[in-house]
C-alpha cells in the first residue's frame, strides 16, 4: 500500500508531531556540555543521548548505543519511549533509536518485562490497559496498520472502553496473520480515512463511527449519539461512499438511511407497525389532548405513549414542548410511556410487553 498522505491536523507530542513522523520521535536534552561538533574524533566522549541531540548519523547513533549497552547502562532512549507509549517499546522502535534487539531483549528478561506480542514488550510495574491494549496491537502490527473499528472508536474517546479484540487494516500483500487479540483486515485505506492520532494510526471519525456502528449491538443508538457529538450526517454518507463494497457497507448504507428519516414521524410509523403486527386494539393515533396531540393514546386505559426518533433530530424547542406534554399527561392521571427508534428496532418484544402491562383490562389485547 502507498504510503498515506500526513493527515493535516495531528496532535503534537514531546515537540514533535505525527504528521511529521508517524513513528516516535525523540529529541533528548543536550548534555550540560552543550553540542559536540560531528566528526572525526571529537565524537569521541560523546553519549548516544548526545548523538541524537546534535543531529548524529545513525551509524553514530548506533555506535554509542552498543557502547552504553556495554558499559551496562540502559539506553536513555528506552525510558524515553516507554514514558510515552505507557510502558511500551516495540523492538523495531529501538533499533531505529541505536538499541539493538539483543540488548532490549536483555533489558527485558532482566527487568522481568512481558511480552504482549511478538516484539512489543511492556515494561515491569506498568498495567495491561485498554490504552496498553490497542497500542500494543498497533506497534505489533506495523507503522503502515491502521487501528479501526470499536478500538478506534475508543481512541476517538466515543466509546469508554476498547473490545476485547482489536481490529486493524493492512494492504492485502502484508503478510500478518491475525492472532490472539488482535484481528487483521486486508483493504486498501482511503487517505481520507486514515488520521493519526497519540503516536498511532487510527481510522478516521467518519469511518470509525460507520463500523462501529455495524459491529455493536445498539449500534442505531450509537450512531444517534455520534451524529449528535462527532460527526456531520454528509461526512458520514461521503465515508460509506469511499468504502462501498467492503465488509459491512451494506450494514452501514441501511443504518445512514435510518438515521437520515429517524425524525418522529418515522418512529411513529414503526410503532403503529408494530401493533398492528401484533394484533393491539383500543389505540388512537394522533389523540387530541388540551394543546398537545399524543403520538399514540389508548383512551379507554388513559395510556399515552410518546415515540422519540433519532436525538440528532430534536430540536431544543420540540425538547422542551414534549416534556411540557409529559408532564401535563401525568398530572392528568395518564400512564405515560416512552420509547425510541432504538427501542422500536431493537427491542420490540420489551416494547410490546410494556404497553401490555400498562393496559387495563378493559382494552382487548391479543395473546395478552
């Protein structure tokens, strides 16, 4: 796969950002000294830290790093990644620095590190965390893998927790197997879909939220609360239309199409639907009440059940009327039942039992 295009707004870290470098890099203090000119034998006295601070080859890095190791002092460059990465360091990360696999890995059995996957260790006195978690996968996986999927979501901050499996996306010519953890997709990524994010590659908001929303079970209800905080509903559509064809688009493109007629109207149509499937009678649609109008009423029983399409929808006045509704419904001695579109598509045996409980016995209800 071709190498992504830097996404424009990246955040910064350590005076470096990812847009720049979307490996870790580190740019240690120089030593009290000051810089030592490059060079013939006035490098001589000088540290890997020193190396790297005054612009070193990597040769020269390198040199310096194999001396530290011999002298049996810890590349500075180790603590400087694991305080970034929350205690991680990938092999392929070291050597890149100078520290050649054989002195991490002595590091490690010393230190009495674990290895979380092949090459990525974790260092003694850190925790396995969902941040530890869904890093570790990605450093396992490749600076070209993207993390998408829940994991993603999680890294935006849309999900408080990250699954048990986190999903990444290679090219389809990479030659890495999924393994206990971490799950490997083979697509190509749309530069579009690709941002990087705390030092890794992550998907997109746009298509984060879209397979996010395939992959949970209240997805309908994550994706109303994505369109409320996150993201625009034609970002949404222009992600889908960059992905058609992959797995779940067909999933998605239903889920837009909800989300684009989840006004009440709409829930409103599901709900009559659903009782008439399942053969309820002594229902009103459209019930005059004082100045209010009741979505659905059974007047015999005085039960009121109010439907509520997708939040994104509602605007703060129809907010506010609803309740004002709602509350005059009560005073009034009315049950009053409310449900979502969610409730309606997801959960429509608990609706149905609901509106059987709140019904007298005066109100004929089949299999009741």
């Amino acid at each position: 796969m071709a190498t992504p295009r830097r996404p424009g707004r990246m955040i910064a870290t350590c005076g470096a950002s990812i847009a720049q470098q979307p490996r870790t890099v580190i740019t240690p203090r120089r030593s009290q000294q000051g810089a030592v000119a490059t060079g013939g034998g006035r490098n001589r006295g000088r540290s890997q830290q020193e190396a790297i601070a005054t612009g070193g080859d990597r040769k020269q890095v390198a040199r310096f790093a194999a001396r530290d190791a011999g002298g049996r002092q810890p590349a500075p460059v180790l603590d400087e990644l694991l305080r970034r990465q929350a205690g991680l360091v990938a092999v392929r990360q070291a050597q890149a620095h100078g520290v050649s696999p054989r002195t991490l890995q002595r590091r490690a059995a010393e230190a009495g590190w674990e290895r979380l996957h092949p090459a990525v260790y974790l260092a003694a006195g850190h925790r396995v965390t969902d941040e530890v978690r869904v890093r570790a996968a990605w450093l396992w996986a490749g600076e070209e893998a993207t993390v998408c999927g829940p994991a993603a979501a999680y890294w935006h901050g849309m999900l408080p927790t990250a699954p048990d499996v986190v999903d990444v996306t290679l090219a389809k010519s990479a030659g890495v197997r999924s393994r206990p953890g971490v799950r490997v997709r083979r697509r190509a990524l749309d530069h579009a879909d690709r941002v990087g994010i705390h030092d890794i590659w992550v998907s997109a908001v746009p298509l984060t939220t879209l397979e996010t929303a395939v992959a949970l079970p209240d997805g309908s209800a994550f994706l109303d609360r994505a369109l409320q905080r996150h993201v625009r509903l034609p970002t949404l559509r222009r992600a889908h239309s960059r992905n058609l064809g992959m797995r779940g688009s067909a999933a998605a493109g239903r889920l837009l199409t909800a989300a684009a007629d989840g006004a009440g109207s709409a829930a409103e149509r599901l709900l009559v639907r659903l009782l008439r499937d399942a053969a309820v009678e002594g229902w009103v649609l459209a019930h005059p009440f004082g100045p209010f109008v009741v979505d659905v009423a059974f007047p015999a029983a005085r039960v009121a059940i109010e439907v509520d399409g997708w939040a994104w929808h509602v605007d703060v006045e129809r907010f506010a009327t609803d309740r004002r509704k709602g509350n005059a419904l009560v005073a009034a001695g009315w049950t009053l039942l409310r449900f979502t579109w969610h409730d309606l598509t997801g959960a429509a045996d608990r609706v149905l039992a609901e509106i059987r409980a709140a019904l007298t016995p005066t109100i004929a209800v089949s299999g009741a």
